[in-house]
C-alpha cells in the first residue's frame, strides 16, 4: 500500500491529532528546512494544512466560516530562486503566485466531491416534528418504502403534471409489493409517505389531497431504487447464492452485464485487500 494511501486510511481510524505526508524524493544532508504537508488543528473547528519548502511554506486555512484562504509566506526567497534585493519583489511576488496557482490546480485535480457528509445518515435517522411526532427515516432496503418509491417515479405521474393522490400510488404500490389490500392498507401507504415528507421530499399540494416530489425527491427516489435493485440486490444474489455454471463459462460468452457485475465484485475484493481485510473464505 502506498504511503499516501495509508495516509488516507487513517484520518478517522483512531483519531489523530497530527498527520504528516513526507513527500517521496531524496533529500541530502545539504538540504535544509521540510519538505512535508501537515495537517494542523484537527480537533479545531478550522484545521489549518502546512505545504512545506526548505524555509517556507504554503499556508491553508478557512477564515470567517467562508473564505478558504493559501498564503505562502518564506524566510529565506534563495529557495525560489530570487535575490533578496527589493528591486526582486514582483519577481518574488510572481514566482509565490505561480505556486499558489499550482497549489490550487493540484487540489481542484484531486477533489473528493462525492464524499460522505452525513447525509445518507440522516435520511435513515427519525424525524422529529415539531408537534413531536416521530416519523422513521428511510431505510435503502424497506420493501414498502421501495415500492412507494416505484410508483411515485412511474411516467404516468410526469404526464400528470407530477402531482398524485393516494389513489394513483395505491395499486402500483400494491402491484410491486405482490400484497393485497388487506395485507397493506390505504393508511399504510399514508404512513409511508409520511417518511418521504418528513425528509423534505415529498409535499402535500396546498388545498387538495394531491402529493408532489420536490427538491431532490425524484433523484433520491431513483438512486434509492437502483442501489437495491441494480447493485446491492444482485450483487449478494451472486455472492451467496452463483449460478453454477458460470465458474466454467468463458468470459467473452458471458454477458455484459454479467462481467460489469463480476468486475464490481472482483474489485471490492481488491478493495478489501488493499483496506486491510479478510476476505472470508
């Protein structure tokens, strides 16, 4: 595992207070001052990072809650190839400029935009209204919140202008659970919606009795639909249960979609490897 690799595991496993990345090129015993990037102040709300050069340094920091400021800042400017005569000032001031330019190209190429900030956590967590009624949150593998789901996202509700009453959700929902409507009530399907309201996904359109999909609720919808029924469904049904056969079919005689799938799962065996995990025999 590369060490930057390991650097990452470890931001939240055991809770550091300290992190510190040498960057991977000789150093003589000529060469005076750092060459590391520090993370400073974890346990502040404000961490600061620290991009060491020989005397000097890349400061990053965020300042009144909005504005993400870098400064460079040196004692010694021989390292970047400047005199220390005043006259040399807008060369300094340029060569700084440049690296902080550098600087935030760097990070813009190696953003982590699709992180975890809790979101999905909070989606599955009760809400509480303010009357303090508890309403459940939604879980990604509910039979009867999926279903729901299906109808509220059919085309049919699109040509309708996106508005629905529980009477357009009722027999799709019904349809998709396999039940009846002794087994799962018209109250029910309001109790399930609720949920989806509760969320901020779903509202009731004012002065009717009609229902509409707000904000992101349809995306949410879809990518609550597709991570069970695309992903996590038939990944388990060929971990636990594989066909049989398909140990001796020929790769190129496999389907697509077939070797898509064996790649995911071959890949978070590999993911498993490279985190520090057994893989179960």
């Amino acid at each position: 595992m590369c060490e930057k690799c390991g650097l990452d595991l470890n931001r939240s496993i055991g809770q550091p207070k300290k992190l510190t990345m040498i960057f991977g090129r000789k150093v003589t015993k000529e060469y005076k001052g750092k060459l590391q990037t520090v993370i400073e102040d974890l346990d502040l709300p404000n961490p600061v990072i620290r991009s060491h050069y020989g005397h000097g340094f890349a400061k990053q920091y965020v300042r009144d809650d909005r504005i993400l400021r870098t400064a460079p800042a040196t004692n010694n400017v021989y390292d970047y190839g400047v005199n220390k005569d005043v006259e040399n000032l807008p060369q300094l001031r340029e060569r700084m400029s440049g690296i902080i330019d550098n600087y935030h190209n760097v990070q813009q190429d190696i953003l982590e935009t699709f992180i975890d900030r809790g979101q999905l956590r909070k989606l599955a967590e009760p809400t509480i209204l303010p009357n303090g009624r508890r309403i459940p949150g939604l879980k990604l593998d509910h039979p009867r919140q999926l279903a729901v789901m299906h109808s509220l996202v059919r085309f049919a509700n699109i040509a309708a202008g996106g508005s629905v009453t529980t009477a357009d959700l009722y027999a799709p929902t019904l349809e998709a659970l396999g039940l009846t409507e002794s087994q799962y009530s018209l109250a029910a399907l309001r109790y399930d919606l609720a949920k989806l309201r509760a969320k901020g996904l779903l509202e009731k359109v004012p002065h009717s009795r009609r229902y509409r999909l707000i904000g992101k609720g349809y995306t949410i919808c879809l990518v609550f639909l597709k991570l069970f029924a695309k992903i996590y469904a038939p990944l388990t049904a060929g971990l636990l249960a594989p066909f049989r056969g398909d140990r001796i079919l020929a790769e190129e005689r496999r389907c697509q979609l077939d070797r898509l799938y064996q790649r995911v799962s071959d890949d978070l065996d590999a993911l498993l490897h490279a985190v520090g995990l057994k893989i179960a025999a």
